[in-house]
C-alpha cells in the first residue's frame, strides 16, 4: 500500500514537471555564458510555453505564466510586465493554433512557432526601445530568435516523449 | 471568403477571449493587466515600486538557490579548462611579472610626487569606502548585461556607486534594495562613462557593445590613439574617481574602430568590492 502511495506521489510530481521547469527556467536562465560562445543564447521558457499551451493548455496555467514573465523581468532587468506580455501573447498564438488544427503536425507547429517568436520579438523590441528608452542590441535578438526556433524541434521531440511517458493516452 | 474571415475571427475569439478548462484566469484579462503594469512602470507609480521590491527580494534569493546546480557546472567547467592551461600559464605569468617588478621600483616614487601635486593643486582627495559583494545572479540576457549582488541599503550601498573587480572598474549601481543590488556591467549598450586614455592623455566616452568588448566614441583625436594605449576612469562627472583602470585598446584594422579589452573577465565574476569615492576637502 504504501510502495503505491510512493508512486502516486512520484507521478504527481512529474505531472507538475512543466511547472517546475518554467519556473526553474526563469530563475536560472540557462545561459550557457561560461562557455564564452559569442553568439549563442536561446529563449528556453517560450520553446515550454509555446509547447504545453499548445498540447496541453491545462499543464500551465495562464496565471503562473503571468507570475513567471514578472520574475524573467526582475531577474533579467528588464522593465515590469513584458516578459509577461510575451509569454501571455505566446499562449495566444497557440490557442489559436490549437483552434484552428484538425490534424496535428511537427513541422506546422515549429514553423508556426518560428513565426509567433518573430512577432512576440517584434512587439517586445519595439516596446523596450521606443516606451523605455532601453538601447538594445538588435542582432543578439535576431540570433537568440534563430536558436530558440533551431532548438524548438529538438525539445519538442523531448516534451513528446515526456508527455506520452507521463500523461499517456490522456495527451491530446 | 466570408466564411473564413468568420473562422479566423472565432478562432482568434476562442483562443484570447474564452477561459478555458482547468483555467482560472482568461487570456486577454491577463494581458490587459499586463499593460497596466507596462503603463504604470513608465510613469513610475508608486504601486509598482512596491511591486517590484517585493518581487527583487524573493527572486534574487530564489534565483541563487536555483542557479545552484548550474554554478556547480560552471564552476567544474572553469576548474578543468583552467587545469589545461596552468602550464602556458604560469610561463606568460613568469615573464611578466619580471616586467611588473620592474615597473614596481618607479611607481612608489610616482604615487608620492602624485600626492604632492594634488595637493599643490587643492584637489579632493578620495577616500574610498569599500564593501565586498558576492555576485548571486550572473545571467547573460540578449538584453541587457548585469550581475545581482548580495549587498543592499541596508549596508549602505547607493545608487551610482563604483564596482570593481579587484583594481579594475566593471560597472556601476543602478538598482538598490534592502538586501541586494544590480550592477550595470560596463559591456551594456546602455553604459556609457568618461574616460582617459593613455599615453596622449586623450578624453573620450568609453560605450558598452552588449558583448565582451567596448568602444571608444566621442573623439576627436583617433588618430592618436594608440594600440595598447591602458583605458582609465577621466574622472568627470564626479562619479567615479580618476585613474581607475578599464581595460586595454585594440584597434580594429578592418573597421578603424577602437575596442576596448577589458581588464577583468565579466562572465567570471564571484566576488566584487562596491566602492564609493566621496570627495573630503584637504
């Protein structure tokens, strides 16, 4: 009976996996900066985002999203609230993919992926540079939009993985 | 063509208007708070002030919790890389610290003849008041480059207030709380400081590039900038005091830029000394 217990309260923790994750990502960052690669830096939190609101909104609730984007700012310095505006936006555009999709596909998702991070870059640049006045280096961004697009099919690979394992048949 | 405008619009409605299952809050709430946030931290009200300390206090102690498992492979990373080349090292070291030696013997004859002259000329003489941080969040973000420290104002730590690593400038106070402080690293784009650069004694505004590196602007007198020329503080402004070290000059033959190689390597920093230069007639 109790080895059971122990069980359940194991899968339970792993189905608040992408919570934690979020979390963690947000905290941590997952820089890599140590290793001195002049040109490497990816987004991890909207490759998460994007994936679980997408194949299973109900992982990451909007609210915690919202508490997650006011952290990325503290601890990344940038102004309150857009970080959380990226995300919230990033929840939308796969809403709508969601919505709209009958028959799911990889490469649709990551190319639609490709194209919300565009645009979510788009606003938030425009947003820090014109309303706040921040300097910003603009190929930085353009190269973070390029690997965090890159790295979306490798994690997607592994979130799938982790969704089948975990939630299984439940998974949409 | 009716029909699918209607799709996309439902589509669009469902997808930010509609609270969906196991969802407690709807999508375009959520965003419409958000620019509030965006517009009150603009106009800076004092609500999100509020806000926002409470959130520095908890995310900085949490951040360095978390970012525990990734120091300790930064940390091992570093330690093996630095194993390999202990040995090239430590001959580069040999050789100049013979040169260091030799420079030694002139420099305490020329710290005295400084002080005589500064106070032949009745300039403030500064006392430095130095406190030691250790750095608790070092995260590189495309955006902006800084580090958090575990000093606050409950250890006297100002806004503007130099940061040094060992002798060398890397930034300065831009954010306090009670028990921590951001430091603007001097590789943001949005650092910009008076500095002198020598020999030729040339003033110049030394600008942050988002990367490793910086750039001298603002001057005149490029041509007489000099390969290797050392970057210091000028002194202007009164923020920092002059002749604090930067870094070293490299002119980039291919752009005719002038790039600033900083002394001290910003993605390598554990323990910083925040230091305040307060002037105090003689």
């Amino acid at each position: 009976m109790g080895e059971i217990n122990k069980l359940n309260n194991f899968r339970k923790i792993l189905e608040k996996g992408p919570i934690i994750l979020l979390i963690v990502s947000v905290l941590n960052e997952f820089d890599f900066n140590y290793l001195n690669l002049k040109y490497f830096s990816f987004n991890f939190p909207f490759i998460l985002i994007y994936f679980w609101s997408l194949k299973r909104s109900g992982s990451l609730g909007y609210g915690l999203i919202f508490l997650s984007g006011l952290f990325n700012d503290i601890v990344t310095g940038l102004p309150i609230g857009v970080s959380s505006l990226a995300y919230l936006l990033i929840c939308g555009f796969s809403a709508y993919l969601r919505n709209i999709t009958l028959r799911p596909s990889a490469i649709k998702d990551w190319f639609f992926f490709g194209f919300t991070i565009l645009v979510v870059n788009s606003l938030i640049y425009l947003i820090i540079s014109l309303i706040f006045n921040v300097e910003l280096n603009y190929y930085s961004i353009l190269v973070n939009i390029l690997f965090t697009f890159l790295f979306y099919i490798i994690f997607s690979g592994l979130f799938n993985y982790y969704l089948k394992l975990i939630f299984g048949a439940q998974s949409v | 063509m009716q029909a699918s405008r209607d799709d996309f619009v439902i589509a669009i409605r469902s997808a930010f208007l509609k609270k969906e299952n196991k969802q407690k809050f709807s999508l375009v709430a959520l965003i419409f708070l958000t620019f509030l946030i965006l517009v009150s931290e603009k106009f800076n009200l004092k609500p999100i002030d509020y806000l926002k300390i409470s959130l520095r206090e908890i995310a900085y102690r949490s951040t360095f919790i978390v970012s525990i498992p990734e120091n300790f492979i930064k940390k091992s990373y570093i330690a093996t890389k630095n194993h390999f080349s202990v040995y090239e090292e430590n001959k580069i070291l040999k050789e100049r610290l013979d040169i260091e030696l030799s420079k030694n013997y002139n420099s305490e004859y020329i710290i005295e003849e400084n002080k005589r002259l500064r106070s032949a000329i009745e300039e403030l003489e500064s006392i430095p008041s130095e406190i030691v941080g250790k750095v608790l969040v070092d995260k590189k973000s495309p955006f902006l480059r800084s580090i958090i420290v575990n000093r606050g104002s409950r250890d006297g730590i100002e806004l503007g207030m130099a940061v040094m690593d060992k002798s060398y400038l890397i930034g300065k106070i831009v954010e306090v709380t009670f028990t921590t402080s951001r430091v603007l690293l001097l590789s943001d784009l949005n650092s910009k400081i008076p500095v002198d650069l020598m020999p030729n004694n040339i003033q110049s505004i030394l600008s942050g590039t988002g990367e490793h590196h910086g750039l001298i602007q603002y001057t005149r007198q490029q041509s007489l900038i000099e390969n290797d020329a050392i970057v210091f503080t000028s002194g202007a402004g009164g923020l920092f005091k002059s002749g604090i070290p930067i870094g070293k000059i490299y002119k980039d033959p291919l752009n005719s830029r002038v790039i600033v190689n900083f002394f001290s390597d910003f993605s390598q920093l554990r323990f910083v000394k925040i230091v305040s230069f307060k002037g105090k007639p003689e």
